[in-house]
C-alpha cells in the first residue's frame, strides 16, 4: 500500500539546472564520461531498479525482518533480499563509483549520490548492505596498501563481499575513547583481534559469500584515548595475501538486535575472539582511517534521511488528494462530491509543503555535498581542492544531521496526513517514520554532529567552510542582485546570511570565556545553520528553475514551494537564535539530582 | 529494562501547592471528603498499582499484542491484562470518580486525571480499556435515560463491563457528516444498527463478560451530515430494560489493526449487522452527545501524553546518569572515572530538560483542566460554572493536542540521550515513542483540535475562553507584582500574555476577510498557546514552590526548570507567531498537482 517513483525529474533538475553537473563532471579529470545522455541513462536504470526491485520488498522486508541462528551465527535477511542483492550486483551498481583499477566504473559520486537516494527511499533497511560497502571501499581506496585493495577492495566493487564498520562497544558509542577491542600482532604479520563489537550494521548476513569487518582495536603498546586506535581489516573467512580464501575466521555473530525500524537491515553483536586481522594505515592512527568512511557514512545516512522524506511527501499526497474529508474553509472545492479532498486543507498543506522543501531543497544540498566528494577525489588544482575539502567539512555535519531530523519531521508530517490510517502497518507510513528514526543516531547522533559544526569545523577553523558558503551565497545574490523576479528571495536570504555570520561571530566571542557555550549552542546552531543553507538552495533552485526548460508549472511550484519555505520555515532560525543567545546558564545550573521531580 | 516509578511528590505538589485542591473540593458540593489525607492516601495506593501491576507488563504487553480469532471473532489481551483490571476492579479504582447513585465514589475528576497519568505512564495499551469506560459513563451520566444509566452504567461502574465510542467509519474520520451507519426502530423500542465502524478502541477484549458499545449512527429520517446523527448503546450481548443479560448481539469484531504502538490495546474493526440499540438523548442530537465523551476522551488522551513524557524522562535521566561516555566541555566531572556520566553535556540536558519543562508544567495544566470539570459538575454557582465552562472549552484542545505533540518531542528527545540503545526494544525507549505517536491522532488530530481552537473556542465566542485565561494571568502577574523572587518571570509572562491577545486579535481581524486565515493559522496559533499557557503554569509553580514547604532543592530545580524554559522553549512563540502573519498565501497558491516535483 506504500508506493515509491523515482523523483528522477527533479533529480534531473537538480543535478542539471541547479548544480551543473555536466559542466562540473567535465572539469574534472576523468569525469567527461558522466555526461548529460550518461547520467540520464544511469538514473533511469536505476529508477527501474529501485522501484521494480527494491521498493517492493520494503513492507515484507519490515515484516519479516532478520532472523539469527544461534547455533551457526548465521543470520538469514528477509525473503527477496539476497536475489535483490545479486540484481544489484549483475547490474553493475555494486561499482559504479569505485575505482576502475578494481573493477569499478568510477562515476562521480554525485551521481552514486543520486542513486543512494532512490535505494534509501525504496527500501532503507536493504539500503544498508551496499552503504557500508561504500564505507569500506572508501577506507580501503584511502588508507589501504596495494595488496590489500586488491584482495579486499575489488571482491567488494565487484559486489560478491560486502563490509562493515566496526566501531561501537558495548560501553563506548560516541566516545570511541574508551574502547577496549585489543589487537595483538602475531608472527606472520597478522593481528589477533580480541573484542566485542555492538550494533554492527550487516555485521552477518547471507548476500555474499565473505564479509570485510574494518574493526577499531588496541595494539598492546596504545597510547590511551583515542589516539592509541588502529583499523584492521577482519574478514569473515580468512583471506591471504595473494586473495585465496581460507577457513572460517575467529570472528562471529552472538546476536541480532530487536530494533525499531530496518528491520531488514541486520544489527549484530560481533565477537572477536582472536581473530585474524591485517592493520590498515599507520598504527594508532586508526581514527584518522575510520573518519574516511564516517564521513562518507555520514553523507549517506544524511540521504537517508532524503529519501525517506521523499518517500514520506509521495504518499503523503497521493492520500491527501484522494481522501474526501471535510470542506475547504473557503468554500466548497468539489461541491459535487460528499467531501473535498484532503489536500485543499491548508493545514495538510502545510505538511505536505514542509515535506517538499525539505525533500526538494535537501536534495539540492545532498547532491552539491556529494559534488564536492567529487572535486576532492578528482581535481589536480591543490586550491579548489582545499576550498572542497573545507566546504564538505563544514557540510557534512548538516547534511546528516539536518537531513535526517528533517526525515523525523517529514515522516511525522506525511503520516499525520493519514490520520488513524498513518498509525495502521499495512499504509506503509508508521515504517517509514520507523526507520527515520534511526538516521538521527547512527554515524553520529545530531547532537555529536552539531558538536563537530561548531566545535571542531567552526570555531576551530576560524570559520573557513562557513566563510566559503557564506561566499557562495553572496556571489548568488551579487549575481541575481538585479533580477527581479527573485527579489523575494534574494533580499531575504543575504539577511540571513548577515545574521548567521553574526551569530557565529557572536558565539565565538562568549566560547572564548566559556568553553560549554559550545555544547550549549550546538544543535540551535545546527538547525539555525541548516535552515539558512536550505534557503540558499531553495532560492537558487527558483533562479535555475526560471532559467531552464522546466515546464511554467514545475517553475511556479518551485517558486511556490520556495515562498513557503522562507516565510514558513525559514522563521525558525528566530526561535535557534534566542536559545543560542540564551547561553549555557540555564542548562547547567539544575542540580544531577533534581532531574525527576516526581 | 524500562522503569516507572510515579511522581508522588511532583503530583501532589501539583495538587496541594500550585492548584490549592483541598480548598478548591471543599468549596464544591460533595468534595469536602477529598481532603488531603485522603488525595495522599489515593495517590500512594495509585502509585503502588500502577508501578507493580501495570508498569511490568508494559514491554510484555507491547511484545505480544492482543490476538485475533476469525471464528470466534474474540480478542485476546496480552498475558497479564486481564488479570490486572481485575486487581483494578478489585481496588475499587473503576468507580473513582463516577456517580454514587452508580456505585461510584464520586471522588473528583482531578484526583482521576491524577491517577490516569500513573496509569498511562505505566501502561498506556492497558489504560485505554479504562479510557473508553469513563468516556461511556460520562455520556451514559448526561444523556441517558434513568433505566440507561441503571442497567448500563451500573455495571461499567462497577468494572464488570468496558465502553467504547464507536465514530469512525471507512470513508470517514475526521469528518463524521459523511457517515452511513443505520439505525432502523424496531417494534420494540430498539433500534437495528446496521454498518461497519473501524478503529475500535476496545471494541472486542476478554478483560469483562460485556462491552457497551456507544454508537454514531443515521435514522431513516435523519437530515444529511452532523445534524443528522443519532447516539444508540449498543451491547455486545443482549441486554433487557430490566438489566437481564440475554443472547450475543448482532455486533462482531471482524479484525484488529497491526498498529505501530499501544499493541495491547485493541483497535477493532466492528460490523453491526442488525444489532440491537437503544437510543440514548435526542434523535438527531448524538453529535452533542458523542461531544461529552468527546471532551472527556480529549483531556484524557491530552493526559496519556503527560504519562509518556514523564516515563521517558524518567528513564532517560536515568540513562544519562548512569552512562559514561565524552567529558565534561567544561573540565572532567568526574576525573577518576574513564568518562563523565551524559548528564554533564549541555545538550543532554537540553533534551532532559526540555522533557522536565514539558512533564511538570504539563501536569498543572491538565490537573488544573481537570479541576474544570470538578467545578463545572459540581458547583451550584451558576456564574462560576460558565466560566469554568468557557474556560475549559479553550483549554481541551490545548491540553489534548499540545501534550500529546510535546509527548512526541519528549520520547524523541529521552530516546536520543540513549543512542543507539534507544533503538533498541528491550531498553523500552522505542515503545513509548512508538505509543505516542497515536496520541496527536485519536480523539481528533492535532489539526482538529487547532481548528477547535482558533475556529470555535476563540473566534466564534469572541475569545472568551482566552479572556478567561488571560484574566488568570493578569491576577497572577497583579499579585506577583512586589514579588522580586518572581521578577524574571512575571514581567516575560506579561508580555508574553499581551502578545497572545494582540496576536489573536490580528488573526480575528484577518479572518473576517478570508476565512482560510483560521486553517492557516490554526496549528501554530496552538502551538503559540500552549507555549503561553505552559509559561503561565512554570511562573505559578515557582510562585507556589516559594511558598510551600519543600525542600530547597525542589524549589530551586522548580526555578531552574522554569528559567530553562523561559529562555529556550518560549521563545518558540516567535516562530510560530511569523508562520501565523505569513498567512494562508503561500500555502494555498500550489497547484496540488505540483506537489510532488519527481
């Protein structure tokens, strides 16, 4: 009862109209490939894909979920899922982003991107498998010796192993600081690994023959804190150096987690028990290592989000404009009817208008993150590498964070359209606010994400990814300065950006004397600073829309969208800027104790 | 691994401190036997059922659901369920606040509404058996006809039988002009009920012998939409004018919905197939009558989600002290340990804070509305009756929609604190987020009751509820004048008040030239007011506090609480007060063919 089609004209506009993205692949060394006729193909192929194969195994799959045998360790995924997975692979999608010299296509990211979002939306539990994937490729291609991307890397791009993330322990999740995971070196150049991971997502499955742990753990000599953390790649079944595989590794499921939501999606204890594991990258430099596949992890979870609300507004709408319920206010829209439709309410409205600003406005900022994915990776110019490199720094924390609490929102919304329906299993919606729910805490909860926006990627920097953003918004507005179909906007918008930057200004300041200003701040700056981006996006998607070949009623709905997005939504950065300046008084003065007042 | 303990102390400060209850019973007729001593003695044998019977089978409950037979059509209840309402039957709880001529004790809904919370924060699947049965006895109370309440209510009263109200069918929620169910009068004096009414609260169980069904249905005569709409009690078995309970009624369950939460209470779909109905009240006047059990079912839902923020911010205080994880922004806490427990960080506290805001200003509102009805039942005072009927008017959606949507932000908020543990089942985080997200839906959505607001309670009476409850804050803040110690809340709370009329005001003005002002303005004008209404009843419980004998430490988390929220959540109003001016425009202009831009 859940559908899900492929958005594939607004992810053509935005790729196209918004970002440029031919122009920009083009730029860049190898990327002349992705051109407009490839990139059309490619999203149409997938479309096909995810609406055909993946979106139908998204309820069933919730329904089913993952089963765990406790005498092999074994966990088996929903009905479906492994043939959906052998699809994805016989189609080439497994490596469409990864290098060539290990089997991959090496597309732009920014279209891997796109993709990501129609896997997400048609199936978020299944979307796990191949998004750890991507991590694991990413750490191998960064911080992997030759022989290891070979042995490693190329089973993965060729979608016949998959990998994993092996972070969390049972006392430590955002505090990575306090494991304990121990790797002990052995003669032959392996790592005995000895250690209990928790929440490992696809940590066991029945997709693909191996599975590739990348697993944070201790050598004996470790500094304490998190700079005494290594990253070692634990396969399931033993791999040596010239790619043969061997037995079954000392490493093995000990259950699966009860969970919420991705119900397809396997959450598994994982307990090393000397398990045999090759270091990747320096020595206790592991961190460093596993922050290359966290922030790709982190853009991906932050798609997540995307795709779920654009899951969430489709169905939202369907319902809304087919349900007959009450009159509008201003008179009856379809007198000849017993009822209107739910949609001429203008409070449905204003749900389903939410869902499509956050759905068409985070899809614009989701694809220009991913572009910059792209500049890093492939440009020889050292500055406009640099200048991508701060810029995503300073996004990502906003792309996850915001992207995923606006998919708790918009999943809210879109169910609350439904009424007692939204509440019934079979309507597909209550999975859908289900699974969203996860997106705001794993990669990093909001509140982790909005520590390193301010922290570490804003104060710290003096500013440079925000002084970089703020730089693309002036250039917009210097550009549209004399448009005056965009005046609505453009005034508006270089407002905000005045104000953002005065807020930061003024943070930094107070930080100075007071160092839980920062923790005090954090998540309003988030949110402040998501809201701003948003509206840069929103008002240059209007300005692409007018200068493109978009019909006249895909122009005034952006325009219309766009409207409700800085006169509806854009306002809360109102309410983000009192609490910030409210400081951190107020939420540290209450005494531990004083908690429960009952 | 979910706890409940109730908030004696926080209750009865409620009661005793902030809303004077033992003097406010004893000037009512009859409620001079609700003393202290015996609120106290109420409130502990409360506490112990709820924590000990209701709270252990919580999750258990959630686990199993209630089961469905297709022969039979019975229901099944969780293990445990029924056990424990006949513990509930057994302390003479079922009768609490009903007639005496009934069976009841009479005691005061505000000493109810007291008890609900304990019974919602502890078991909000099993509380809603109880739910329907006071709504049932409510209408029963008001509207029936002497032999109606011997025969039907007696026995709800006692606990032998439950009630529902049955209002929904297929085609229509929302708006119950459109429904079709039958009553066709019988020879005899009954009616036969004919249609199918979906999402049944209680509608078939095995926790008594029978259930009164409360029925919405059309006489053959009946003029079309609203005005049309006869209420019938409809038994599921038989039952004579002299109370005789004879064969099973034309009345089945044909299913029970899979839900996203409250598992244990059963949702039903229920076909009458010629059932035997009395009428009860007026032909063509059940609307009216369905309203009471409405109003009551309004606060009482308002209340369940006063219990789920509570319980969330238990346990997540809990959580939050218990777990190590990062260091203190400010300096270690506790150096000696490998990490400061959550509850250091600023933002851990945000979240906790903002659930303690929302549980204990929340609580003196719904009491405080509770007490409303106390006065409009019993007093004798004519004048004073209005006015407690005006002001509750205003005050029911306000209670029903803003706690169950702040009971939505709190279990998000108290299941973050837990990352990736929040996610999880057994830690009981994820089902109380997943129990409340029902509650902004049944008994009318979010965007009903701002409608009921903004449209009926406030521009069709010229505002004379919100002129009531004005006037409370205007005496409060006359009173509190001289008060230094109240200061920097009662000059905000003024302001605040001011802005609220003059707000209202505007939206008054607006709407005499568009009537789709009120849709667009409505939930956030509900918001605005409850944001308001909430800073009103944190200045009276500081106020109060000030006064009483608690400790110091209570006193001074009551000020805390309240400078949070003074300076973080009221700010909100700004906001929702800039949504509110933007108008309808800009959700109205989308042509609802453009709302989904893939």
């Amino acid at each position: 009862m859940n559908n899900y089609t492929a958005p594939l004209r607004d992810i053509r506009f935005a790729l196209h109209d918004v970002l440029g993205a031919e122009a920009l692949f083009a730029s860049l060394p190898g990327g002349d490939v992705a051109n407009r006729e490839l990139i059309d193909a490619v999203l149409e192929e997938g479309a096909k894909f995810t609406e055909q194969v993946l979106a139908p195994l998204n309820q069933s799959g919730d329904r089913e979920g993952c089963t765990f045998d406790k005498d092999s360790g074994e966990v088996r995924t929903p009905a479906g899922f492994k043939a959906a997975f052998a699809h994805y692979v016989d189609g080439g999608w497994a490596g469409l982003t990864a290098p060539e010299a290990y089997g991959g296509q090496h597309l732009p990211e920014t279209l891997g991107a796109a993709l990501k979002e129609m896997i997400d939306a048609a199936n978020l539990g299944w979307g796990n498998y191949p998004l750890l994937s991507h991590g694991a490729t990413e750490a191998l291609k960064h911080h992997g010796e030759e022989w290891q991307r070979e042995v490693f890397l190329r089973p993965i791009v060729e979608g016949r192993w998959t990998g994993t993330m092996c972070l969390t322990e049972p006392h430590c999740g955002s505090d990575l600081g306090l494991l304990k995971t121990r790797a002990v070196p052995r003669d032959d150049g392996t790592h005995a690994i000895e250690g209990t991971k928790i929440f490992i997502t696809a940590g066991e499955h029945d997709l693909t023959d191996n599975i590739v742990h990348l697993v944070l753990a201790r050598l004996p000599d470790a500094p304490p804190g998190t700079k005494g953390i290594s990253l070692f790649i634990v396969p399931k079944f033993k791999v040596a150096r010239d790619g043969a595989v061997g037995e079954r590794n000392a490493v093995r499921c000990g259950s699966i987690e009860h969970k919420m939501g991705i119900h397809g999606s396997s959450t598994c204890v994982m307990h090393f028990d000397g398990a045999a594991g090759y270091l990747i990258g320096q020595p206790n430099r592991g961190l460093a290592a596993m922050f290359t596949m966290m922030n790709t992890a982190r853009l991906a979870v932050g798609i997540q989000g995307l795709g779920l609300i654009d899951r969430a507004l489709q169905n939202a709408v369907a319902y809304a404009r087919d349900r007959l319920q009450g009159r509008s206010l201003g008179g009856a829209k379809q007198p000849d009817k017993p009822a209107d439709p739910l949609i001429v309410h203008a409070d449905i409205r204003r749900m389903l208008l939410t869902c499509k600003a956050f759905a068409e406005g985070g899809r614009a900022l989701a694809l220009h993150a991913a572009s910059l994915v792209d500049v890093i990776e492939r440009s020889t110019d050292a500055e406009r590498k640099k200048h991508a490199d701060e810029l995503l720094s300073f996004l990502t924390p906003i792309v996850k964070a915001c992207l995923t609490e606006w998919s708790i929102e918009a999943t809210y919304h879109a169910l609350q359209c439904f009424g007692g329906h939204g509440y019934i299993a079979e309507w597909g919606m209550e999975q859908l606010a289900r699974d969203a729910r996860i997106t705001t805490i794993y990669e990093g909860t909001t509140g982790i994400q909005a520590l390193d926006l301010l922290g570490r990627k804003t104060i710290q920097t003096q500013g440079v990814g925000l002084k970089h953003f703020l730089g693309m918004i002036v250039e917009f507005c210097t550009q549209e300065t004399m448009n005056a179909e965009l005046a609505e906007f453009v005034a508006p918008l270089a407002k905000a950006a005045q104000d953002w930057q005065q807020l930061t200004l003024e943070i930094g300041r107070r930080t100075m004397g007071d160092a839980e200003e920062v923790g005090a701040a954090a998540v309003d700056y988030l949110f402040y600073s998501g809201y701003v981006t948003l509206a840069f996006w929103w008002a240059k998607s209007v300005a692409a829309a007018d200068r493109s070949n978009a019909s006249a009623a895909f122009r005034q709905a952006k325009r219309d969208t766009a409207r409700f997005y800085f006169q509806r939504i854009l306002p809360r950065t109102l309410s983000h800027a009192a609490a910030i300046r409210s400081g951190p008084a107020t939420l540290l003065a209450i005494d531990e104790e004083a908690f429960v007042g009952g």
